[in-house]
C-alpha cells in the first residue's frame, strides 16, 4: 500500500485485498473504559509531587549519566505507568546496532491458549507469510520497526503510524504492543524506545543491513519516544506467554524526530491509518492482513511480510475480551505490528500482533475495545494543545 492518503490506486487495491464482510460494519464503540496507563516526564513528576523513581533522569548531570550507559541499570525498573523516561541518544540507533536487535518473543503453547474456552475456535491451519513489495514507502508507508534496549540486550517489534484526530494530517502517534514497551507484571519499561518507519526500505540482504548507511534503513529517520501509554491490565497482568493480559497488549508512542525539524511523522512518511475501535468480533469479519517485520528463524527481521486470513477467536478467560487469531507464519519481531481490514473502502486498524504458538502457525492480537480507545484517547489529549 503506497502511502495510504498518497495513493488511491494503491489504497484501492488493498482495499479490494483486505474485504470485510457487510455485517462487519458496526458502530464505533466511544466509551473511554477504564483509566489507561500513562507514561510522565521527569519535570511533571517533579511538578505533581510524585515519586521518582531510581535511576530516571531528572537533571542534566543525570541525563549525562544516562547517556553514558546509566540506563542499563535493570535492578531499578521504571515500573508504575508515571515512571516512563526516554530520553533522546543521538545516533545510539545505527544501522549496526539496529540489526544486532533480537526479537521479542510472545508465545503460547496449545495447551495454554484457551482452548478449553467456549469462545475460542479451533486452531488456524498456518497461512504462509508473503514479502511485502518494495520500495516500502509506496506499499505499506506507515509500518516500520520498533527498537528498544531490555534487560536481554536490544530488541525490535513492529508498528504503524496511526492517525491523530487532535492533529489531523499530522500525527506523531505509533501503535504497537504493550510488550513491546513495558514488561508487564514482572517487570517495567524498556529502554531507548524509538520508531524507524520504512526500516529497510529497498530491500536490502540482513547481512547487508549492517553497514548500509543510515538512509537506507532509516529512510525517514529516528523517532524518539518522547510518551508512551499501555493498558493498567498490561502492566499488572503481562507475561511473556499468553495470558489475561494478552488481551490488552497494545501500546501507543508519541514520537518526536531524533534530529529535530518542523515535520510531524505523518506529514515525513505521507501516510498513517485510522483505528477502529469496537471493530467487529471476528466471526463478523471476513479477513484481516496482519504486516510486521518477523525477526526469529526462518527469518532475519530485514524484510517485511505480511499474512491474510479469516479470522477465528481466542479466549483465556470468560472475564477478558475475545482475541482474534489467524493462521500465520510469521515470528518475533512481527509483535506489535498492525492487522488491518477494510472499512467503507478505507484501510484501518484493528489489531497488533500480541502472541504465536510456539510451531510459529498462527498469531493472535487483541479486539480493540474501550480499554484500548482510552489508552488512545489519553495520550492524543496529553499532545492536542501542541505539548
């Protein structure tokens, strides 16, 4: 999909890939839900009386010491939702280090996945993962990769520029999966978060990846994660295999371009897409494309793939929302990537990858309900006035 507001053919074509039956379309749901997660600079802490926790940067001196390796300190987690920091590395990201990034892995095993569960369907038979045509920028401009530092060293995820309705056409706003960001239950933030749309835009060979320059991995640039929000049952529950809080693992970044300028993200990749939130359940859906970079073997992380398929359902609790599955090859490294379906002719998002099973055959992301619509709705008004 070439950017998706540059090009109507493009846009068309995927719209006539990704069909979404007729009962599909439903209403909105424009409930807040329950409070969202929030992530705080260091200033707003100072200024609100709230703890600040170990290690957090909240000077100059301090942010030198981060820059100079302090952030590596795992034994003081930014844990609560107030303790994000993430303060701009220039040039930490290069090419080298970016292809030395592991995936972040979320599975399952059959046995865990729900499916003693009355709303969950029979596993998915595989559906092989496809290449995505390049250039990127002119088939699916608004995915890119997610890089991060965690305790296991640096990792990668996938993401999708998203609309902003408090900035329209000029959203600065990255969705992607709760784990991508924060640990959840056992752990806290992850370190050095920064977006990289189009990330190997051309194609080139993983091996190839590591001295190209930083135009051609990075042709739109670093962007820094300046606020990151994820759901409160992410970060109470979450867990690196499937669980309750699986379903709830989705995260939103504001970011802010490592090399400063006026442009938003929106207006440098010349794409983004809506979400839909209380999108269908998914036996209302006749197909869903999920886009990621995969990371973990058979593949390397240097390319983009996607996979297509009619949706079935997961569940790990009658209290917890149904997630979608679909039969898919992909691996780490695809989490947090966007699923899309149209709607009304329009390409959206519905989903993000979240967990896999452990033979890499199918994936699963959370329904997008008010819990998630009030994580979004949270960090959009946090940046309306232009913070």
């Amino acid at each position: 999909m070439p950017s998706i507001r540059r090009s109507a053919v493009a846009a068309a074509a995927l719209a006539a890939l990704l069909a979404v039956s007729a009962t599909a379309c439903g209403p909105g749901d424009d409930n807040a839900g329950s409070e969202p997660s929030a992530s705080a600079t260091a200033g707003d802490k100072a200024k609100d009386g709230l703890r600040i926790p170990d290690g957090v940067p909240t000077s100059l001196d301090d942010l030198k010491k981060w820059k100079d390796g302090a952030w590596k300190d795992w034994d003081n987690w930014a844990r609560k939702a107030s303790d994000f920091a993430n303060p701009v590395i220039k040039n930490f990201w290069q090419p080298s280090r970016m292809a030395k990034a592991t995936d972040a892995p979320n599975t399952v095993t059959t046995q865990s996945a729900g499916e003693g569960q009355p709303a969950t369907d029979p596993e998915p038979p595989a559906t092989r993962a496809e290449q995505v045509s390049r250039p990127y920028h002119l088939n699916m401009a608004p995915v890119g990769k997610v890089f991060f530092d965690s305790p296991e060293g640096p990792m990668v995820c996938s993401g999708t520029v998203v609309d902003d309705p408090a900035h329209p056409g000029k959203s600065n706003l990255v969705w992607t999966a709760g784990h991508c960001v924060h640990s959840g239950k056992k752990g806290g933030w992850m370190r050095n978060i920064v977006f990289v749309p189009s990330y190997n835009d051309n194609g080139l060979p993983a091996d190839r990846t590591q001295t190209a320059a930083s135009r051609e991995v990075a042709p739109y640039g670093v962007w820094w994660a300046d606020w990151s929000q994820t759901s409160s049952q992410w970060i109470d529950e979450g867990a690196h295999t499937g669980n309750v809080g699986s379903a709830y693992d989705f995260a939103v970044l504001h970011v802010k371009p490592e090399n400063g300028g006026g442009k938003s993200l929106e207006e440098t990749v010349g794409a983004s897409v809506p979400v839909w939130f209380g999108a269908p359940s998914a036996d209302r859906v006749s197909s869903i494309s999920a886009y990621g970079y995969p990371a973990a073997s058979p593949y390397d992380g240097a390319l983009m793939f996607n996979c297509l398929d009619r949706p079935g359902r997961l569940s790990f609790s009658p209290s917890a929302p149904t997630m979608y599955r679909i039969g898919c090859t992909m691996t780490g490294g695809s989490s947090g990537g966007g699923w899309f379906v149209n709607r009304d002719g329009k390409t959206v998002l519905v989903s993000n990858s979240s967990i896999g099973s452990n033979a890499h055959t199918w994936l699963a992301g959370p329904r997008l309900g008010s819990e998630a619509k009030g994580v979004f709705d949270a960090i959009s008004r946090k940046f309306a006035a232009g913070e």
